[in-house]
C-alpha cells in the first residue's frame, strides 16, 4: 500500500510536473497561432522566459538539493514572482492581440499547477515550512545540501529533456522570431 508521503510523491512527480510541461507547450502554440511577433512581441515573450525562470530555479532547487527553509523559501517567492508576472503578462497581451478562451485557460493551468505543486510539497517538509515562520520544534535550515535521496536518473533526464524541448527551447525560438519581426 503507498503511504500518503508517497502519494504525494508520485502526485508531484508524474502528475503536476507534467502536466506543467504540457500546459506551458500549449500556451506557447497559443502564441505561435496568435502571431505573437508581429502583435505583443518581444516585450510579451521575455515574460514568459521570466515566468521559466521564476519557476525552472525552485524546479531544479527540489530535484538536487535537500528541500529545507532556503528551498521552500525560493520555492514561495518564485510561485509569487511568476503569478505577478502572469497577471503583468496577461494585462500587456491583452492590449495587443487576442486572447481566445483556450488561452485563457491554459494561463488558468499555469497559475494553479505551481500553486498545486507548492502545496503537495509543504506538507512533506511541513517541520522546515514552520520553521519558515518561527514556530514549531524545527529550526530553519537555511543551507544548500545536495539530495541524500537521489531522485532516478531516468527521472531527472526525462523531466529535464521535456522541459527543455517542450518549454525552454520553444520560448526561445518564440523570443528569436520576435526579434526577427521587430527588425
């Protein structure tokens, strides 16, 4: 029988991270059918690279490293940072080209699946998630440990591969037809 620990693993792992891969991919053929570079441009495609990176450093944070204060306090700050760039993204956009309820909807998945994956992984780590705030037995562990647990190399090459072929390479080749249209 699976302990709730590792629902929760398995529930981040093969549920919320790719599903996070394949919304991010859908948003990005949302612009690519939207001729986002002769509409919002450039401006509108270093977003969404912000918006990668806001969430690709917490990523790879929890898949190296030991998830303790320092971590989930990156992992907070980067859910915030990229839900303000969400809404920054879609208040430019919007003045600019047009936003078709798929669209909309996908931009609903990429706000929810991060705050999805935050949630899932505070109670793992619930004693250093207090600790955060100055209550509870633990002390905040403010290091950078690598992962005594490693996750699968398997894993961490099939999620890394995804995410840079379908999300990281896409955007860039976005932010590449931007600038090309913009000269």
């Amino acid at each position: 029988m699976t302990s709730p620990t590792d629902a929760l693993l398995l529930l981040l792992l093969y549920v919320v991270l790719p599903l996070w891969v394949a919304v991010g991919f859908a948003d990005y053929w949302c612009h690519r059918a939207t001729s986002i570079e002769t509409t919002a441009g450039a401006k509108e495609s270093l977003l969404h690279l912000a918006g990668l990176a806001e969430l690709g450093i917490p990523l790879l944070l929890a898949m190296f490293f030991e998830v303790n204060a320092l971590v989930l306090a990156v992992m907070i700050a980067g859910v915030v940072a990229h839900e303000i760039t969400l809404v920054w993204d879609v208040s430019y956009a919007s003045r600019l080209r047009r936003i078709t309820p798929f669209e909309q909807h996908v931009h609903s998945g990429l706000e929810v699946l991060p705050f999805t994956g935050l949630l899932l992984i505070l109670p793992l780590h619930w004693g250093q998630f207090c600790a955060l705030f100055g209550v509870g037995p633990e002390t905040a562990d403010w290091s950078l440990v690598l992962r005594p647990e490693k996750l699968p190399l398997i894993y961490v090459t099939i999620a890394l591969g995804s995410t840079l072929l379908f999300d990281i390479l896409p955007f860039l080749e976005e932010l590449a037809r931007c600038l090309r249209a913009k000269r």
